[in-house]
C-alpha cells in the first residue's frame, strides 16, 4: 500500500533521462530546413541596414560605344524611375535589366537604337511586415545613333547591391 506522502516504488528515478525515439521522415526534415532558413533570412534582413543604396557612379558609355567616330553627335536624353515591390528578395541586376530596356525601346521609337552616357542609382528599403520591398530606380541614359549595335547590358552591374533570395516583382 502507497501513502501520499512515500516516493513511487519505481524502480527508475523522475528526473532520469529516457529515450524519445521520434520517427523523422524526409518530407518533415526538409520542411524543417526550409523554415529554420527562413528564420536565418529573417534575422539577417532585421540586422541589416537599410536603405541599401547603390549607384553605378558617374555617367558610363560601354566601352564598344565609347570612341569618338562611334556614336552620334546628337543626344537625346532619356530618365526612367520606377518603384517596384517585390517579396521573397531583390535582384537589382534583373530590375536594371528590365529598366534598361524599357529605355532603349524608346530610344528606338524616336529613332536611335543606342544609350550612352548611362548612369542609376538604386534604394531597397526595409521589408513591411509580409515580407515586401520597396525597390526605388533611377536609370538616365542618352539616346543616339552608332553603326555599331547596342550591348543590351546595364552599365556597372557589379555595382549592384540586392537582398538574396528568389524574387517574385509584384508591381
């Protein structure tokens, strides 16, 4: 007979340390990955600074663009800015890429088919709490007319500063 007052008749301890076993498969260890980098990526987006600025310095030309007899004496300038916003991280580079040709598209309808002089600057600034960045462009290039063809690629580009992760541009 036990009161209330005696110690189990047991013959293992409370405080002993007994073996769980938990039966893991790959699907859970996988979505366990996925959310413990999730959390990492979060934690690093919270750490970081913002806004992440970053700039293609002073006004550029390719260098196949860039002698004298290359290009057109007549320039026509052109300025595009767009705020764009996108979940899950930003690739400046695409956005540049996108913004570019959108600039040489209307370089073409009036006539030129190469951008010079080209100079950006771009501001990610701090995720809203579902995870979107505000994403600021500026891109200025001038449009003019050369024998030899458009290299169809931003200037600087190692210049560009993004936040790592699969982007999806929501607007």
């Amino acid at each position: 007979m036990m009161t209330l007052n005696s110690p189990p008749s047991s013959p293992t301890p409370s405080h002993s340390t007994s073996t769980r076993h938990i039966q893991l498969r790959l699907p859970d260890v996988a979505s366990l990955i996925v959310k413990l980098r999730r959390h990492s990526q979060r934690a690093q987006d919270r750490a970081r600074e913002y806004p992440i600025q970053s700039s293609s310095g002073e006004p550029q030309t390719h260098p196949t663009l860039s002698g004298d007899d290359q290009t057109s004496a007549r320039k026509i300038p052109l300025v595009e800015e767009r705020r764009f916003l996108c979940k899950g991280g930003v690739d400046v580079k695409k956005l540049l890429r996108t913004m570019r040709a959108s600039l040489l598209e209307e370089a073409q309808s009036i006539g030129a088919h190469v951008l010079v002089d080209e100079q950006w600057t771009s501001s990610i600034h701090s995720p809203r709490r579902d995870g979107v960045y505000k994403v600021d462009i500026r891109y200025v290039a001038y449009a003019t007319r050369s024998h030899i063809p458009d290299p169809q690629q931003p200037v600087a580009l190692d210049q560009a500063q993004g936040v790592s992760g699969l982007m999806t541009v929501l607007a």
